[in-house]
C-alpha cells in the first residue's frame, strides 16, 4: 500500500466525494439484505429498532468501504474503472478516509449495541474487522481465491439482521449467508473476464490473472452449479414458500444456463462480439441476489 493524500493542485473535496468513500452501490446491496433478513426474522421488531439497526449495519457497511479505498488506494489509481475514486482522484485524502472509516466503525457497533443487541452489534464489528483486514489487507492480494473467502464479508449482513431480531443464528440465517457467498464468485468472476487487464495491471491475483479465462469460465459455471441447491433449500426452511421457490428455480436455470454459456465460449468469439455474453450474465448476477431477497420479503407478506 502506498501513502495517499490529496495531489496539490487538485480539486476540493464535496460531501457527494466523502459519500462515494462509503462505497453506495454496495451499500444499497448490504442495506437491503439485512433489511430483509431482519425483518423476515421470526420474531416482532419494533419499526423503529428495525430502522436504527438498519441504519447502523449500513454505517457498518459504509466504514468497510472507506477503509477498503484507504488501503486499496495505489490499486485504484491504476485501474480504469476506479481511477476517479475521491483518494486516486487527489479529492479526499488517505488519512481522511481512514479517519472517516474509522469513526463509522466504532459509532456503527457500538450503536447498533445498544439499538438492537451486543450479539449483532458483535457480528457487524466481525464482519468490518473480516471486509478490512481478512480480505482487503491480505487476501486480495495475496490468492486468486480472494474473492471466494473474501466473499463471506458481503454474505453477513442478512445474518447480522436476523440477529438484530433473534440475538442468535439459525438454519436461516446460515442459507441466507450461502446464498450470497456461492453466489460472489460467479458475479465477480463474470466481471473479471471482461476485466481482465485492469486486474494484471494493478497486480491483483485474480483468477483470470493467475489461471487464465477458461478456467475461469469453468469456475463460473461450477459455482452456479454450487449455488442451486443453496437457493433452493432456502425455500424449504421457515422463510421459503411457493412465491420464492418460483423466483430460485427461474432464476437458478437462468444462471446455470448463463455459466454453461460462458464455459463453452472461446477467447476468439468473445473478443469478436465485446465479451458480451459475459456481460449479459454479470448484468443477471445482480438481478438473481436482489430478486431472491425480494422473494423472501413477498414470500413473507403474503405468508406461507
């Protein structure tokens, strides 16, 4: 990691930049799983508890993020997707982002302590400790399987809002967690398949990098398989019912078909046409995680 402060010269920094820090997109992803998962918890929440925790296990999320662009702030710089981050950019500066990642973690758990319970508020200071240090710090560069382990930070949210509910962990819960961590590898792998460059250029061991595309098309594909019954099973405990059954048997052939697809491409016909087959199946990757929970919550509405 190389030290990162504001460029001279450069621009200063706006309160949308200190919000692009907290990493939004993601934010929105781990706001609604633990929304959901709070709230199809078997056990009544006042709304206003449901709103703090969410609001906390958010401000949870947004510290990981900040301290992830801190540290990754020399990868950023040199990766075209992320070149224009506030840090990269000279907008905000390292110690700033630290100091903003840090605050938010301490002010997250402890609140979410005393709005929820300290198993939960437990949880999320494990989960930051596990995004910041496990995957960001040493993983990430170190192991092309960095995104399957690292994965587990962005499966515990749905486990921290079931918390929040139940102070504990159950059947569940555990599946929510395997829904979104079998489902990691596959979204990212897509994406780096098309990515490719930006990762060898910035030294991170993904796999593309390390093993080439068709073994990643092949772990693609491997994973959806994984993934099914994970998705399906869900639907069986005290959360599923026909509604989301219907959702994860669609969108499983889907994904499935997509990663058979991709495994079956050659580097010469996705060049040829931008990779786009790929790109259709990391753009189904983020609708098959936000309509699964989805499910769960009408599942939940109109009862079982």
């Amino acid at each position: 990691m190389i030290d990162t402060h504001a460029y001279e010269g450069a621009p200063e920094a706006e309160f949308r930049d200190y919000v692009a820090l907290l990493k939004p997109r993601v934010m929105s992803l781990v706001v609604f799983t633990a929304f959901v998962g709070l709230w199809v918890a078997p056990v009544a929440v006042h709304p206003f508890v449901v709103f703090c925790s969410v609001l906390f296990i958010a401000l949870g999320g947004g510290a990981s993020g900040a301290l992830n662009m801190w540290y990754d702030a020399d990868i950023d710089a040199v990766m075209r997707r992320t070149q224009g981050r506030p840090i990269p950019s000279g907008r905000v500066s390292g110690g700033e982002a630290l100091g903003l990642g840090l605050g938010l973690a301490i002010i997250a758990v402890m609140m979410l302590g005393l709005a929820a319970n300290w198993f939960a508020a437990g949880f999320l200071a494990f989960t930051i400790f596990f995004y910041v240090v496990i995957y960001t710090i040493w993983l990430k560069r170190w192991t092309p399987q960095n995104i399957v382990i690292g994965g587990a930070a962005g499966a515990f949210p749905p486990m921290i809002g079931w918390a929040c509910a139940t102070g504990g962990i159950s059947i569940e819960s555990l599946l929510m967690f395997a829904l979104i961590f079998f489902w990691t590898p596959p979204h990212f792998w897509a994406l780096a398949l098309f990515m490719k460059e930006d990762y060898h250029k910035a030294g991170v061991p993904m796999l593309t990098v390390t093993h080439g595309r068709a073994v990643t098309r092949r772990h693609i594909f491997g994973y959806t398989l994984v993934l099914a019954p994970f998705a399906i099973w869900l639907g069986l405990t005290s959360i599923g019912g026909p509604i989301y059954l219907a959702v994860a048997v669609l969108l499983n052939a889907l994904f499935i078909l997509g990663g058979w697809r991709v495994m079956r491409r050659n580097e010469d016909s996705a060049i040829a046409d931008g990779y786009a087959t790929e790109k259709r199946v990391f753009k189904l990757s983020l609708y098959y995680l936000f309509l699964h929970f989805l499910a769960l919550l009408v599942q939940h509405w109109v009862g079982t």
